[in-house]
C-alpha cells in the first residue's frame, strides 16, 4: 500500500499539471495539452489504471495530437484561405517553427511575419503581404479554438473514466 502522503502528494501534482495545461492552451509559451495529458497519465498511474484505462489513456493522447496538430497547422491554414502563395504559407510554416524559440511573442508574430515575409517575396505587394498576415492571424484564433474545445473534452474523458470507471 503506498504511503498516503506520497499518494496525496501525487494526485496533487497531477492536479497541477491539469491545471497549469489548461492555462497552457491559451497561454502559447506553455504545451497546455501535453501538459493536461501527464496530468491525467499521472493520475491513472496513481490509481493503477483502475479507473482511468487504456480506452480512456487512448482517447486523451488522440485529444492531444488533434489538438496540438491543429494549432500548429492553423496559421498555414488560415494563410492558404487568404489566398495567399506557397511562399507565404511556408512562410506560415517556418514562422511557427522559429517562434517556438522565441516564447509567446514569438508563436503569435512568428507566423505571421513570415507570412507577410513569404508572401511579399512572391508578389512585391504589400497590400497582399497584409492580407496574407491578416489571414494566418485568423487561423491562429480558429487553431486556439480547436485547442480548447481538445482541452475540453479532454476534460470530459477524464472526468467520465472517473466517475465510472
């Protein structure tokens, strides 16, 4: 039988994981969903397995990639429906990669500088440059959106694999 102060201290890490991931999908300096999911692993962990098992563990860690991939992929996304060229939306794409480096700042200006940046080296137009910027912008809220309803039913899963599990 484990020690209860070790279990206590346990499920309370577990809870702050949880809770600092939800900060985390709206903070972009933070992996909120990976987070969320260690949180959730270390609490079934805790409880070995009993309530929280591997259909459950399947179902938050496929939450976890869909969510992560869509807030990656949402500024090249939203790039691409403001009809912008393939250099603004690798542009997009490369932004994002190097505004991980960079902390919040970074994540929310990466992609949309690069996408200006791409896109005014395809056209020499500023206007669309904007535009392309503007674009990417959107699709950057839209992927926090798709993050959250993740987080959210991340939540659900747990939630239910515990109180029926």
């Amino acid at each position: 039988m484990p020690n209860l102060d070790s279990s206590l201290l346990g499920h309370l890490a577990a809870g702050l994981l949880i809770l600092i991931g939800l900060a985390g999908v709206i903070l972009p300096a933070l992996p909120g969903l990976p987070l969320m999911f260690a949180g959730m692993l270390l609490a079934a962990w805790l409880g070995d397995f009993q309530h929280i098992g591997a259909l459950s563990l399947g179902l938050l860690g496929m939450l976890t990639l869909l969510g992560m991939f869509a807030d990656f992929i949402a500024g090249v996304l939203g790039a691409k429906a403001g009809g912008a060229s393939r250099q603004a939306l690798w542009g997009a794409f490369w932004g994002s990669v190097f505004g991980l480096f960079l902390g919040i700042v970074g994540l929310i200006i990466g992609p949309l500088l690069g996408a200006a940046i791409g896109e005014y080296l395809a056209r020499r137009d500023m206007l669309q440059a904007g535009k392309a910027s503007v674009a990417t912008f959107i699709g950057l809220l839209l992927g926090t959106v798709a993050k959250v309803g993740c987080a959210l039913a991340m939540l659900l899963v747990f939630a239910s694999a515990l109180l029926l599990g």
